[in-house]
C-alpha cells in the first residue's frame, strides 16, 4: 500500500484528499450552523478556542511525521544507501549529459541486479530521469557542471524498455533529450 502513496501521482492526491476532506466537512458545517441553525454569537470563550487549536495542531503534526517517517525508504538516498550495504555488488554505469544526448557505459542490465548510476553533465544543468514502461517516473537526478557527479543505485524488478529523460530544460532541443534502456529477465 505504501508504495501506491509515495510511487504515483495518484497515491499523492489521495493523501491530498484524506487531509482536506475532514477540513472541508468541519469547515461546512460550521458555516451551515451558524447561517441557519444558530445566528446568535458564539458563546465559545478564549480558553475552548485555545484548547480546539491546540488539538487541531497535535493531530496535523502527528499526521505530518506519520507520513513522512513512512516515506523516509522511498527517498532515493536511502534506497541507495540500502542497495550499497546489501550483499549484491551494484553495476556501475557511468553516464554523461550534454546538450541533447545521453552517453551511457551500458544500456542493458537484468532484473533483480542493483545498478549504479553516475552521472554527470558536461555543459548545462541536465536532469537523469528513469521511466517504467507503463510511464511514471523510477527516479531522477539532477546533473549540474562542475559539481560532482550524481549517483543512485537502482535495482530493476520488470523487464521491458525503459525511457531516459531529460527533466531540466537545457536550451533549444530539451523536448528531443532521450534515450531508452533496457531490462531483461534475470538468467540463471
């Protein structure tokens, strides 16, 4: 389930959603209250207001670390961090970035082998993006000149071809910016 919220568009305005919705429906009805049950002022004193304010802000904190201690093995420097101390040696690919192509040491790789990915630009800023084949976006990593190269450890779970974007715009051909890798079924 964790993975529907943190990996797809979708599972983020879900969260979006379970955090307005109660605001919304506590919001309407205390408008439709006050404008055709009660029109008389609130006999509500400072002391209650203080005490609803102070629960309202405990439940939006605790909603707040919930859900981003849930996430923290999404982060991609976790997930690299994880791969790197796992018992697999990771594929090391080293890609550079300039203006509009990708070059890549490998294209190829196998589910279930972690790969590393260092990437750097050459010219401009330039984004790594990774696609699944069915289009939401694996993982992306900035690439700034003259910094050190960018690196992420990624391990493939389905084989199938795999769009490589760039997400940075980086001048006149930005939209032509791709490449295409390709995953295969483990072999024995």
């Amino acid at each position: 389930m964790l993975e529907f919220i943190y990996q797809s568009g979708w599972g983020a305005f879900t969260v979006l959603l379970l955090f307005q919705i109660p605001f919304l429906l506590v919001f309407l009805t205390i408008v439709f209250r006050k404008a055709y049950v009660n029109s008389e002022p609130s006999g509500i004193t400072d002391a209650d207001v203080g005490k609803w304010r102070g629960r309202w802000l405990t439940l939006v904190v605790a909603l707040f670390l919930i859900i981003n201690l849930a996430s923290i093995k999404f982060i991609p420097a976790v997930y690299t961090a994880r791969a790197a101390a796992g018992d697999v040696a990771a594929i090391d690919v080293t890609v550079e970035a300039q203006s509009w192509s990708y070059d890549m040491s490998a294209y190829e790789f196998e589910v279930g082998k972690p790969v590393r990915f260092n990437a750097k630009s050459l010219d401009t800023v330039h984004g790594f993006a990774v696609y699944h084949p069915d289009g939401d976006v694996l993982f992306t990593m900035m690439l700034v000149p003259g910094v050190s190269e960018s690196s992420l450890i990624y391990t493939f779970t389905e084989p199938g071809t795999y769009k490589v974007r760039c997400l940075e715009y980086c001048g006149m051909a930005h939209h032509d910016m791709s490449d295409e890798i390709t995953v295969t079924e483990a072999s024995s």
